[in-house]
C-alpha cells in the first residue's frame, strides 16, 4: 500500500470514529444522567436484589446498565485515542504510529466489549429507541475500529519497510 492512501484512509477513519465516539459519550452519559434522577423514586418500590446497585435505570432490561456503562467507558477512551491517532497519524513516522496502532487495538477491544453486551441487551429483549441508537452505534464502531486498527497496522509495516531501505 502506498504510504499517501494508508495515511488518508486512516486519517479519514479516525475522523469518523471520533464523530461516532462523541455520539456514543453524548448517549450513554444521558443515560447515565437519566438512571440517577431516576433512581430514587424508581427503585424504592424495588425487592432488595435490584436496590444493590446504586443506579437503576428504568428503562431496557437487566442488561441496560452493564451496556452503557461499559459503552461510555468505550466511548470515553475512543474519542481520546481517536484524537490523538490523528495526531500521530499525521506525524507518519514509525514512534508515533506504534502508539496510535496499540492504542487502536486497546480501543477497538473495549468497543467489542461493549458491542456483546449491547448484542446481548438486543437478545434478551425490548430496548429504548435511544438505546436502539445506541447498540447500532456501537456495532458500526466495531467494525469502522477494526478498519482504522488494520489502516494503522498496514502503515506501520510500510513505514518501517522504508525505515529499513534507507539504512
């Protein structure tokens, strides 16, 4: 792969992931908000099993909480790693993109982490539109970060093959 079309590809997938990043900390953290003020009044009139937890969120199902806290937690570190790959990506050399490939592979783990439990959510039963909107997010970030992961990885290998021709 020539080193310009690796750098646009990666470039333009890290500026995607970053908009899709922000949509997901945009709708995790209301739900999160959401689940708080909620709580009280909601899980008062709860048996004890389900007043453990210090939020109840009272929409979706069992699995609503594990999902959004798991997708801001994805959501949080995409966005930074994101930002900072376009940094590194930019720079083009073999440091910085070691970094912007590892912190892609971390990113893109923790987004499939997210992206079983929002399928599991889907699989257990009925779901909110914003947390429809949400799991399909999730999904297509699973996808689009294993693209910019692969994008990273591919100039690594070609920046380093140049490395290597000129000494």
């Amino acid at each position: 792969m020539a080193s310009g079309s690796g750098k646009s590809v990666a470039f333009a997938l890290l500026i995607l992931n970053v908009v899709l990043y922000f949509i997901v900390i945009a709708i995790a953290a209301w739900a999160v908000n959401h689940g708080i003020e909620r709580s009280r009044e909601t899980a008062s009139q709860l048996s004890p099993p389900a007043r453990l937890f210090p939020i109840y969120y009272p929409f979706g199902n069992m699995a609503t909480g594990f999902v959004i806290i798991f997708s801001l937690l994805a959501g949080v570190v995409g966005f930074t790693t994101s930002i900072t790959g376009i940094a590194n990506v930019i720079q083009w050399d073999p440091p910085s993109l070691q970094a912007a490939a590892a912190s892609s592979l971390v990113t893109w783990l923790l987004t499939l982490l997210a992206m079983g439990l929002a399928c599991k959510e889907i699989d257990v039963g009925w779901t909110d539109s914003n947390l429809r909107a949400l799991e399909t997010i999730l999904i297509l970030l699973s996808g689009t970060q294993l693209f910019c992961t692969a994008a990273i990885y591919v100039g690594v290998e070609d920046v380093t093959a140049r490395a290597r021709l000129l000494i």
